[in-house]
C-alpha cells in the first residue's frame, strides 16, 4: 500500500478557513444588537451604551489574547492554534444562542475575542508559505476572504434574524463546527519543526509582543504607521451608518447596499490588484499610494454635499486596500520565521488599541459636528479627523521620520526558496 505524504500547505486552504470564519463572525452583525435591546426591555439608549461595552469586550480580548496565540502558535505551530479557534468559536456562538440574558452575552463576546485572535496564526501561516516577492499577494486573497465575510455574512444573517433572532447564532456556530472538521481532515500544517520556537510567557505579553516591534527601525516605523491606519479606519464601523442616515437621509436598504459595494470594492483591491501593482512598484510605494487614497477617499466621504458623491468615494477609498498587505510584506520580512506568530500577535494587540481608541474618538467627533446647525461640513468631522490620521501616517513612512528606515535595523534574508523563503524585495496589508 502506498504511502500517503502528508498535504504541502498552500493559500488556498487557508482562504477557505478564514472565509468560513469571517462568514460566521458576519453573520451575528444585524442581529446582536438588536438582541441585545430585546434582553433590555426595547430600550433604545440603554441598548446603545450596553453593546459599547460589548465593543470594548471584544477589543480589550483581543489586545491581551493575540500576543497569547501568536507566540504559542511559533511553539507548537499554526495548524493546531486555528483548529482550537474554530472550535471555541463554535461553542461560543452556541453559549450566545441559548443565552438567557445580556451577562450570557456579554461572557460569549469576550471569549470570541480571545478565540478570534487566532487570525494572528492565520496571518503567520501566509508568511510561512510564500516567497517574499508573492507575500502581499497572500496578505491581499486573505483581505478580500474578509471582505466576503462581511459582504456575504450580514446579508445572510439579516435574512435568519427575520425567521428568528437566535437562528444566526445556530448558523454561525455550525458553521464554525464545520470548519474544524474541516481543519482536521484538509488543513495541512504551514511551520515545519525546525522553525518552531519554545512558548514561554515573557514573549506571550502585550509589552513583549509591542517591544518586538521595536527590534527592528523598519517594522517599528511601518507599525506605527499602521496603526494610524487603522485607527482611522475605525472612522467607518463607528460613524458611517448613522453619517449617511443623518445627513442623507438613507434608509436601512441604501446603507446596507453601500456596505456592501465597500465589501466587494476592497475584495477587488486586495484579491486583485495587490498581486499586480506590489511586484510592479514595491512595497514603500505601494503603502503610499494606499495611504493616499484612503485621504482622498476619506476626504470625499466628509465633503460630499449629496448621497450620490458617495458612491463616487467608495472606489477611491477602496484603494486604501492596497496599504495593508504591503506593510505586512514588508515587516514579515523583517523577523525571523520562528517569531512570524509573535509579529502576527503584536500587530493584532495594536488593533485591539485602534479597536478601543477608534469609536470613541469618532463618535465625539460626530456628536461635536452635527450640532452644528445644518447642513454643515462640521457633519463630515469625523472623516475630515481621519484624513488628519492618514496624513500623520505618510508623514512617519517618510525617510528620516521614526528612525533611520530600512537601514536602521536588521533584515532577515531567508536563502533558497520554499515555506516562507526567498529573496528579499521591496513590499502588503493588516
């Protein structure tokens, strides 16, 4: 009888674990909310303030899980990290589906936080299995599966909440059950053993994880520039809905179909023209141009005097897209393969501190600006302070600014070719 290699690990395997992961995160969206007000009597105000508080759950999680997962992931490999992340996630939402209250809820969101950090090991698994000059294009097919996770997750779950409000929560959690069973039989491991690192919790912190990124001039100076990044890209999941709403008077209906042309224009951006435009320009370039045009787009939501100049914006700022993969080309290349997880957590960790920052600078902002007496460009405040973001961001990535650049610190070349090898090039996206 023949003997049977195990699987090469490749992308599109992952693709398919992290797009059934997002798809089942996606999928609650519509729904919790409203679960949530439903648990509190229908009361509207008290409702809001509760599932903030579910939002600075989740953040706070994934700020202290992340560096954990990242670092074990090193330790004992991606593979094993994914599959018990899938099968927390399944009981979670499970947990959330026969929850009898918002304390049930609110226990199930922060242990999905911590389960959710697993997408630090997903992110390390494309470090291991590209070559540098194909890594952006990795990090950019991993964007686009998030982008169809939340194009086609909230319509899916709008549709189920309509049947019944705790239906989602079944269908997440199948879902996620699923993909485990799925990791188990098809998901082949990406970190072979000679790369593993032993896990120890000095390097499973927050400080240890954030000091990592201060090892290197290059990763420290593009981690700071993601980092505004994403903060200012917290401008859309806090203030977009009720921005259109109240100063366009948009329904449901026109929000969620803008939602969705978001989703499918970033898909198109980093499932596309990340591979293209990367190995073209480099990854520097690449950056600034995504930064670029997430001003411009950015600019042109907080200006625009009608609802039609949106849809205008949305292309513009969908190239924004093109940013994130590049910066983590760039750092990947930049660490050992044997700490990939740890990178993976500390950038993790610093989303969870955009995740807590973002929201409460861009709803003061937009609370400040609609007192004005309108219509007032004072109502695009928000957008108009993330460009002031992005225009920080170009500013650090310049030569000279945080360091001394790419010089400034070490660079891991990787000889040969393989899992993870390859030459050392210029260039992707978090």
């Amino acid at each position: 009888m023949p003997i049977r290699r195990p699987r090469r690990a490749t992308l599109p395997f992952l693709v398919v674990t992290v797009a059934l992961d997002l798809l089942a995160f996606g999928i609650i969206i519509p729904v919790l909310p409203r679960l949530v007000q439903d648990f509190l009597g229908g009361e509207a105000v008290s409702a809001a303030q509760v599932y903030g508080l579910f939002g600075l759950t989740w953040a706070v999680t994934q700020f202290f899980g992340a560096p954990v997962l990242g670092a074990l992931s090193d330790a004992v490999g991606r593979r094993p990290v994914i599959l018990l992340s899938n099968l927390a996630l399944g009981l979670d939402y499970l947990l959330m589906a026969v929850a009898p209250g918002v304390g049930w809820l609110l226990v199930g969101r922060a242990a999905g936080g911590l389960a959710s950090s697993s997408f630090t090991a997903a992110f390390a698994y494309v470090a291991d299995i590209t070559d540098a000059d194909r890594r952006a294009a990795g990090f950019g097919v991993i964007g686009a599966a998030f982008a169809f996770g939340f194009i086609a997750g909230p319509a899916l779950g709008g549709l189920l909440g309509a049947i019944d409000l705790r239906l989602p929560f079944w269908v997440a959690a199948g879902l996620c059950l699923a993909n485990a069973l799925y990791g188990i039989f098809v998901l082949p491991e990406s970190l072979p053993q000679e790369r593993r690192t032993p896990f120890t919790w000095s390097k499973a912190n927050p400080v240890a994880a954030l000091r990592l990124l201060r090892s290197n001039t290059e990763v420290f100076r593009v981690s700071v520039v993601l980092f505004l990044s994403n903060l200012a890209h917290e401008v859309f999941p806090a203030v977009f809905v009720l921005y259109a709403g109240h100063r366009y008077g948009w329904d449901q209906v026109t929000i969620g179909f803008a939602l969705a042309a978001v989703g499918v224009a970033s898909a198109t951006v980093q499932g596309g023209l990340v591979r293209r435009i990367v190995p073209r320009l480099g990854e520097r370039p690449t950056m600034v141009a995504g930064l670029a045009c997430g001003a411009a787009g950015s600019l042109l939501f907080g200006l625009a005097p009608s609802g039609g100049w949106i849809w205008l914006a949305i292309p513009v700022a969908a190239l924004w897209g093109l940013f994130g993969p590049a910066a983590q080309s760039l750092m990947t290349q930049r660490i050992a393969a044997s700490e990939q997880g740890r990178l993976q957590g500390a950038l993790n960790s610093l989303r969870g501190v955009s995740g807590l920052a973002g929201p409460v600078l861009f709803t003061a902002s937009f609370a400040a600006g609609v007192s004005q007496p309108g219509p007032s460009l004072a109502w695009g405040a928000p957008f108009f302070a993330a460009v002031v973001l992005l225009l920080l961001a170009l500013v650090a990535l310049a030569p000279g600014v945080l360091g001394k650049g790419a010089a400034g610190g070490t660079v891991v070349r990787r000889p040969g070719r393989g899992l993870g090898n390859g030459p050392l090039l210029a260039r992707p996206r978090a």
